[in-house]
C-alpha cells in the first residue's frame, strides 16, 4: 500500500473509553486512514459527539454495540481493540480466525468466533488492552485470575514495544501494545540492561500518573474532589504491569530478573513520569548509560535522551508521542537515576498504537503523530 | 502564491510569552510557513527549547533581542507581533514603512523606525496586542494611559476578527487581532445585534478564564499556590476589554452602547467561557437567536452553534481553534443565555492569527489548525 | 443549657456524604458535643475512617444502617439530616411526631414514623436537605417532581438562613437549612432589597461552585478528568435552587420577583463564589449598596462587607464559616456589581448547620466555627 | 507558666511567607498565645489582611520591617523565626545574646546584634529556616556555599524533629525545626535504623511535594501555568536535605550513611508524601519493620502507623498536624516499602514548630494542633 492508494479502513473496539477516544482524536488526522466502524456496548446507538463533544463535526459513524455489527462489507484492514482486559480474548480469537471465504451478506453474527466468517483474511490486529501482552499464559491466569481464551494467539501476538520490535510489528498480523508504565520503563531500561550497563538487580521503578490512565470508569477514588489537591500510591507491589515489565527486562537481561514498581496517582489529567532507581556494573558511570541510551535511539524520532542540565516534565510531552529520557548521576557511588516522562494516553496507548499501525502498513512512521506537544 | 510555491518567511517577535509559543507550535505545523526569526529580548541567546522544552527539536532559530536582529535578507513575508501593548507601536511603524527599496546589507538597526529600510515593502503585519484595536486613540489613551505612537497605522490596521472582517483581512496590510475575551463575546454578539434579535441595552457579559491568560509574567496572583483551588473575579468594571468590546458591539448596533463585563480567573491552563446575558428584543424568542447565530455561521469551520441539549464546555475546545456557541432560553421572560467558549491561546489569540495570515495569503483557512481539542 | 452542663447528643444520619463528612469534622471540635450516631446504608457497618481516613482517630461510632438503630437508649438532642432530598421527608416526619411517652426498650423500628416512640419529645432537627426550604408544597412539587410527605413539617419548619432568621432558629425544633448557592445569593440580596435599595426586576446570579458540590455520587461528569483544566454552566435557566432564592428574595422585596440563576462547575474542590448583578433603585448608588450590607452585617462574626479595593476570592474563604461580600459600582449608569464567596460545604452547608445549632441549643453562636481560612 | 497564667507574647519573624501566614493561622486559636510582633520587610506598613485576605478580623499587628522593631517593651518570650536561610543566622544571634539587663527604652537597634540589648534574657527562639539544622558548619557552608555567622549557636542549636528530640526541646533555648522533607523521612526511618531492622545502605527516597513548599517567591516555575497539569523531580542528587536527612539517619544508624533523594514537584497546593525503599536486615520481615514502627509511635498524638490495608495519600493529613506511615512488603525478597505522608506546611513546618513551642513553655502538645484534616 502506498500513501496514494485507498484508505485504511479502520475499526476502533471499545470508542468510548479515553483510549478510545484518544485514537479517534489522532486518526481523523491520518491522511491514510477511514475510521469505517467505532463500538461501545453502553453508549451504542449514539453519536460520538454525544459521548464526548470534543470529537464533534468529524464525520463519523456512530457508536453500535459489538454483537450489532455487520462485519460483512465494511471491509476492514486494522482493528483497534480497546476494550478492557479478559474481553478482548474471544472478540481478538474471532477476528483473526478468518477463513478468507468469500463474506456471506447479511449473515447474523451472534458469537464472537463468528466474526471469523465475516472479515476479510487480512485484517490486523491492534490490542490496546493487557491480555496478548503476556507471553507465559500462567503468569496471565496469576495476575489476571482468569484463564487464557486463545492461548494460541497469545504465542503469535507481538508485544508492539515500537522501538524494540519494530521488525516483528512490520510482519505481525496481531500486536499487543504495552501498558502505559511498561513503555516508558522498558524505553528507558531494555537499552542498558541488553549493554551491561546496569546490573539486573535492585532496580526500582518509582511512577506517577495523572488520573486518564485510570480510564473513564465510575469508581469513588476516581472523583474530582477525591484526585485533586492530594495524592497516593496504589497497587503497591501488586501491580499488573509487574509482570509486562519483568517479562522484557528479564529477555533483554539474557535471565529472570524482579523489579520493585510502585505506582502513583498524581492530580492531572495526562502524563506519566518515571523515577527509576538502577545499580551500575562495576566500571560504568552515569555518562556510559546516557551514552548508551543515546546510543540506542539516535535514529528514534519519538524517543529522545534530553540534555544534561535538562529535567524531563511530563508538561514538556502533553498531547505528543514523544518519551523524554534523563540521565543523572546519584551521589551514591555507582548508583544513577533515570527519569522518563511520557503522555499516557498517546505513547503510553493511543499513540503507540498508531505507530505500530504505520509500520504494520508500510507508512511513515510518524503519521498522525507528528504534533508538538501541548504547553501550557 | 499556491501552495507549492516557495514558503512563506514568517516572524515572531515576543516568542517567549505564551502567546508566542503557541504560534510557534502550530506554525511548525504548516506546510506553507518556515519561521525564519524569532525575538525574545530577556531571553535572547537562548534556543526556545530552553525556554520551552516542548519545543524540543524542531530545527527553529534561537532567540534574539529585537535590537540585534539583521534584517536585511530575513526577506519577511509576514511579522507576528506578540509583544505587550504599548512597545509594539513603534516596532510596527518601524517595519510597516518600508521604502520598497533594496536591502542595505550590513545596515545597523538602531531606532525601529530604520526596520523600515530593511524590510520588503510586501511585509504583512498581524499584531496580537492591543494596539491596534482601538480605532480611537482618545479611547486607547484613556484606557491604556499612554498616547498612541502610530495612530495612522491605527486608521489603517483591520481588527481581525476573522468571521466578521474577513474581507478587510484578505486585503489587510496589519492586522489586529482582538483580544481574548472580545473574540468570544463579539461571535456571539454581532450577529443577534446587526439582526435586531437583542436589544442594545443590559448585555452582561461574564467571563471566565484559564491562568494562561495572565501570560508568563512573574506575578503574585499567577504562583500556583495562589491560583489553584480558588477562583475570584478582577478588573470589575474596569477591564481594557470593555472599550474593545463596546467599540465592535456599538458598530454592529449601528448606535453606541455600553455592556457590564467582569473577567473571573479560573484553576486551568487554558480555556475561556462567557455566560452573556441578554435581552431579546419584543417579539423575539431565543429560538430566534439560536437560528440567528446558526445562520451567520453555517458557512463557518471554527464556530458552531452547538445543538439545544448540549451545554459547551472549555474542555470542548481545549487544544483547538474552535468556538462553540450554545443559547438558552432563561426563566424570566423576554431574557436569553448565550454561553460561548473558546481556547484562550488558540481562537482567543494564537490561532486567529494564524487564521488571519492564512486568509492574507490567500490560503486555506485551517491551515495548521485542523487539530482536533485535547480531551482529557 | 450551659457549656459545663452534659453534652449534647447528636445523630448524624447520611453521614458518608461530604456534607456528613463535614459535620463530623467540625463536631468533633465542638466542645458541647458527642456524636453518638452515624448513619450511611451503602456503607453500613464500617468505621467512619474507611470510608473517611482523614476522620481517623476520633472515637466515633461506627457507620449504621438507618433501619438498624435502635433509636430507644440513643437519647438524642439533636439530629442532623444530611440525606439525599426527598429522602429526609418520611425519616424527619417519623423523628419528630415523637409522644414525649418513655421509651420502649428494645423495640424494633420497622417503618419511619415508628422513630417517633423511640426518640424522646424534645429532639430538635436540622435538615441539610432540600426537603424543607420551600414552604409551598406546589413549588416543591413542580421543582422536585415528587409530592411532600410532610406537608404540615414544611410549614412547621424554620429556613435556616441564620442571619435573618436567627429569631425563629432559637425557638425551632425544625430548620431546613439554605442550599449553598441560595445561602450565598441570599446573604447579598436580602437586605438591599428589604432596604429598597435595588429593583426587583432584572437581578442575575452568575454562581460558580467547585467540585465538592456535587457531592460523592458516582456520575461521569464528576470524574477527575472530566471536571479538571476546564469549565461549564450547568442547569441553566432550571436549578432547582431557583425557587429557594425567589421564595426567599420575594418575600425581602414584599412582591413576587423571578431571578436568572446560572451555577458553573469550576476544577475546585471547595468555594463557591457568585457574581451578581443589580439595578440600583433611582437615587440609590454602590456606595449606598455598600453601606446597606455594612450596616446590615456589622454585628454579625460570619458576613463581612470587605474594603473597597478588596476582591473576594473563594480561597479566602475556604475551611472557614466565613462569607464575604464586596460591592462595586458598574461602569454602566444604575447598575451596581455584587461578589460573594463561600466555603459551600461549611457556611454553603455543614458549618450553618452548626451555626444553627448552636443558636438552638443557647450556645455562643460560633463554637466549632472559630477556625481560620486555609490557605494555601 | 501554666494555662492560666498570662499569654506567651510571640513574635514571627517573615510573617509574609507560607510558612509564616501558617503559623499566624494556627497561632491565633491558641489559647495560651498572643502574637505580638510580625515582621515581612517588602511588606512593611501593611496590614496583614492585605498580604493574606484569609487572615482578616483576627486583631493582628500590622508588618513591620525587621530593622524598625522597638524590641524594647515587647517583652518576647518567643521568637519564629521564618525567614530564608542565611538571613536567620545574624537575626537569631542578636536575639539570643540578651544580656538579662533591663531593657534600654528608646534605644536605636541599628545592627542584629543589639537586638541582645532589648529582649529579655529569656527569650526562646524557633528557627524554621535551614540555618541551625546541620551540626557541622563545614557540612553547612558546602551545601548552602556560605560561611556560618553563629557557628556557636549552631552547637547549642536542638534539632527539632519533635519526637525523637522531645527532652533535650524541653530544655532548649533555640530549636531548628527540620525542613519538610527530613520530617517525613526522618520519622519514617529513625526508628528501624536504630532497631537494626532496615540496612543502612541502600536507602531510596522518592518524595513529592505541592507547590506551597517552594513558597511565595517569583519564579517562573512556580506560575500556576507551569506546575498545573503535569510534574517534574528537581534537585536530582543537590537537593539541600540531603545532608539534614543524612546527618539523623546516621546517628540512628550509628555509623555514616548516604541515601538516594529524590524530590518532585506536584501539581497541588498542600501535601508531602514519601515513597522510601529500604532493604530488611536479615531474618527481619516488612511486618517486623511494622511492628517497630508501631512501638515507636505508640505514644504519639501526631505520627500513626495506619491499618496494614490502608494507603496513606496527602488528603488524609491536609490541613493537620498529622503524619501516617504504611507499611507494604515488596515482592522483590528482603525489601519493603514505606509510605508517609505529611502536611508540609504544618507537620512539617509550622505545625511542627507549634508543637515544639508547646514543649517548650510547657503546654500540651497538641494546643493550636486539633484540628482534623480538611478534606475534600
């Protein structure tokens, strides 16, 4: 496909949910891209400027529940799975078991497994949600508490790290995008830890988000008056990203490697940040693990290592996909810091997402991505 | 020009307010503009992304003190002028008196006024101050207690309110673009006023704000401790944008009028809202208003009259160039709401102007302004 | 009652609101007070500090599901109704038919009005609810969309508006305390408009309420990243705190008068401040304004008319009993600028509650409401 | 002196900051307290309700510029000290070097030290600057790159983390409050230092604060437009508690220890919270680490180690003198973390100070310091 053939014809599962949102916000601006179909269960049978008036004049379709839609014809080439963990499963199993028959016009879809039939062999797969990012179906059922739906998928799915797996994205039929708090961790780890740089041990991961990335669902701590002017910890050594961080790390370690990770809910709207507390190897400083961050990203353009006198703000990434990563050097011999600010919802998630479906497709990488950050 | 010919050699003076780091960040996204000069006199030296790390690796000239600028070979097609009100008069005069002669190389610039013999004579001006505004300069006087250093070019500057002068503007050799407060209070005022839908007398304009309003000066009442968790009105009775307004609402009345308006400083960076209370006239409803102003703008991409049962927020047009107007009928026969909101740094300031330039040069009129608002 | 005789005891029904919650925080100060009852039935059974950890360590008794009490035993004095409206009605009704007959140990209450055995005669109630400001039955009907359950309780009951109701507060064993927003407007406007100071006509209330307003109520548009970085009317033209403040300004001006009344949610947890505008009467000026409200509130310890160059902010105000109330001359002949703030969970709410209180049981009037404002 | 003897004449040196418009707050509910002398030397003349309109009606002295104090005849016996440090250091020498000889009437204070000459021989002072914090004056001048100008009082100076200092308070003429970070850290790890249940190595601080802790100053990082909507550490590895925070936990630990520290700025007025991760000696376990913490702070009014299911956040000590501290187990082996939050502004600073002084007059503890945290 090239930027002046037809339109990606793009599916969003789960439109209502901030996530959701957030790749409607960014794909209308995609000169590649035709949103064709956008679902959400509880809000079906309404317009999307109805459920958020921001994404208003944009000539979309409107919301349908996902047992109402009538896969044949719309022909998609990507869907976007934002829906929450453990739904996806069967939903994802049922897009991808294609058969490549011919679509049979007006045919019912009443179980997942039947959308099968109805979409077309070669639609991708992009899951925004936690249940392809794990590769080892039992650390799954331990944090998740669930079974596995589609085991075998779970093998196929490429964790769509963009930066780190880019080769295998470009090839993937279905691409598990990380956490929020996995991106901006392995961006800053995965380098140093595959260098020597940093030993594996001891590693803390100090993180603090702003109140989206709890997503937009109707629960007390999640209150105005309960967020603002205050804040706290939560998940404390229970987290569900523990296992998605420990997963890469320990690959890119070359062995099996514990991280501590606690999160933080900060009082904004957008924005991660991530204090992470690493021991040196013996004979490495400060400035080699910057050199070697730098190193690894040179020819990135959405993750940068920022100037030494420069601290990175999550304000500094607010609406763009870029990661900024810092380097400092503690005053604790052989210990350094690294601080790594993300946008939660852009290439923590939605962005991310997007990336993945440029180099799925062939595209500039950047499309739709190409906003400078929102400040103030 | 079309838009394959060669760029538009665009200048920011004041690029290190807020003002102008907004139009930095959404030139940089405009296939038809390169930036060729920005000024910041306590910044000067600096590259912005030190002053504004957002604004990291866009390839855009460092800082420089206005005084120190060569102008000879800039070759300007447009200056964007976001200095505080008053210092922009001179510097105006100064590069609007263009000779049409040849460069002078190496010329020193030591009095605004010799800009003039080193700018094309085709240079366009789109002030964002206040200087301009106010078409007599016994008004501007009193209200800014200071005389007028330009009042020819007074005469001669457009007040750019894009919707209602846009002919002027196309035409404009500088232009004025109103104040943040005017943009919002005059789209929803003009139409219902030139259309005898309301009556002149008892307009009550009530105005909120995001902080960024009150720009980057180190002020007191703008540390974060005092502005959070609060909010409070200022310049009762008293603010510079009363004239403005007036000045626009007594032209559209066809007879002088005088409105109460009273700015309120809201805890957010960025957004504006006015609740305007108004009479109808005898024998008009607000229906009657609601499809007066739908009307005026259907033709209109950056103001909408939103529909009976939505209620506009900021966070509707937060990040955008848009306008959203929404009427209501009130309780009390014979009166209406309107309450309009807009982004204070983009359709309230920073994105007007770049509308403006994009009509001046004969361009699409959203260039670089098609994002769609930031929510959450 | 004196201050060294026995405490007295106070119920506390609804008490896992932030207005229960309010209570409890400013009772637990009170020198003259024991709780000794809380009711909430969604979190019945749980100490207060679960569902409030910053209400840790007090001795307070754990929640309780009202139709759990054993209402014989508990000997109240006082019971403070913070229930949802139409809630309050059947409970207050049951409470306060009491027999003044002993009580009958360990019956079981089934039904409200079956309270009436159990709580002995004297029991006085302060209502934060809705369910008693409106003194016409028709009114309350129309606004609430219910029918009273309690109509000869609504005519027995007292408006708690302490300043100009102190008289009757006294001798009341029913007040209904003010919504906040009305509590606010009617501070302001009572005594200009008893005084003949300003017109009936054409009074428009601009209010603007933070966050904690709304209350603890699972809603999606009270949600962190749907109030904060922006603002918005709301109830437009349809407040159902309308009538309060018409009921009770018509009866200042001695004629039927209507009012506008637009509330605003603003990303604040606490304040509430209202801009209101007046027509002053022919003769009359802001200065006579301004001396109307001195003299009306020069005696009070809760009202004050601040200095002429001084602007109310809502944070001067905040964790405080305070009300302030500055006026300002409009720039338009005849009309005059009144701003009022509030902390609406204390004065707007909890803190006249025990203002009242104190007032009903011969207290001095501003025990457990001397504290300072908080800021920042 | 006991309760009812006359009031302790208090004087607040640098009453327009923060910290000092909080001791104002909280003094004047103090029962036993007259503030008799303020001092703000860029807000001399002025009354303090127009620095802090929250601070109205409360009979306060007007500010005054330090050099125009008439010491003699104020007769102090306390002194806050509330200035920035370095600036303390000359103030509180002169204070304390009282003579004990009678006052010198009408005598011209010209230099700090003969402010001895004036104030009775018993005056006590409490210094909420860094100035008498570091017992090593070389320590000092290398973090503050300044020479110390009292180095013999730094000696006599006590380290005013109250309860680890309480005796040696008791009997101190000059008592240097800790900075706000130390307090929370300190409280949090004295205990299991000294108990050799944590090693000394190793320990991580990550803590985040709101914006009052940088206080009223006039820097661009603290506008409102900067710190709203996102958040940043500062003082990676340089911050000035580094040294405070090393100098206790040594002498807990009884031998020198570095710690990793870490501070970011959030966006919230009020609140400190502490993310620290220590490694367990061996063979201790998180629930030892609870227990000692526990016993250490069983007596305490003010420090409380909260339920094992309980998250400590900023909102549940906003406003009070409180400080929680959780206790969570890692599950990385042998490591724990722990959570502690405080008011900056109160317990650690302020509040802190009131604590101390009622340690020092004799009072109890917790006069001026009841009051139950403000929340929502």
């Amino acid at each position: 496909m090239t930027n002046t053939s037809k339109k990606i014809r793009a599916a969003i599962l789960g439109a209502s949910g901030y996530t959701g949102a957030e790749l409607i916000r960014l794909l209308v601006r995609h000169p590649n891209v035709d949103i064709v179909l956008m679902t959400a269960d509880r809000k079906a049978g309404q317009p999307i400027d109805t459920v958020y008036p921001h994404l208003t004049g944009l000539g979309l379709p409107d919301l349908i529940a996902i047992k109402d839609v009538e896969w044949p014809g719309l022909e998609l080439d990507v869907v976007f799975c934002a829906l929450p963990h453990a739904t996806s499963q069967e939903i994802i199993k049922g897009i991808l078991h294609a058969t490549g028959h011919d679509f049979i016009d007006e045919m019912i879809i009443e179980r997942p497994s039947d959308y099968a039939n109805a979409i077309q062999g070669s639609v991708k797969v992009i899951d925004l949600s936690a249940d392809f990012r794990l590769r080892d179906t039992d650390v799954y059922t331990k944090w998740y508490l669930e079974y596995h739906q589609a085991p075998e998928l779970q093998k196929e799915a490429v964790y769509g790290l963009t930066e780190h797996y880019r080769e295998e994205i470009k090839a993937a039929r279905l691409v598990a995008c990380p956490g929020c708090y996995p991106t901006a961790a392995l961006l800053a780890l995965i380098p140093p830890l595959t260098g020597k740089i940093i030993k594996k041990d001891g590693i803390i991961i100090d993180a603090k988000s702003g109140a989206s990335g709890a997503g937009r669902s109707l629960k007390e701590p999640n209150l105005f008056a309960e967020v603002s002017e205050g804040m706290h910890p939560y998940g404390i050594a229970g987290h569900r990203h523990s296992p998605e961080i420990e997963q890469e790390l320990s690959r890119a370690a070359g062995q099996d490697l514990m991280v501590t990770f606690t999160p933080h809910l900060v009082p904004m709207n957008r924005g991660e940040l991530e204090t992470i507390y690493v021991t040196l190897q013996d004979g490495q400083t400060a400035a080699d693990l910057r050199e070697n961050l730098m190193t690894a990203y040179q020819d990135e353009a959405f993750v940068n290592v920022v100037a030494e006198d420069v601290v990175p703000a999550t304000r500094h990434v607010r609406g763009s996909n870029q990661c900024l990563i810092g380097v400092f050097e503690d005053r604790v011999p052989g210990r350094a810091i690294i601080v790594v600010v993300i946008d939660n919802l852009i290439k923590g998630s939605s962005g991310q997402a997007i990336q993945n479906m440029n180099i799925m497709f062939g595209l500039t990488e950047n499309l739709a991505l190409e906003q400078a950050p929102l400040f103030p």
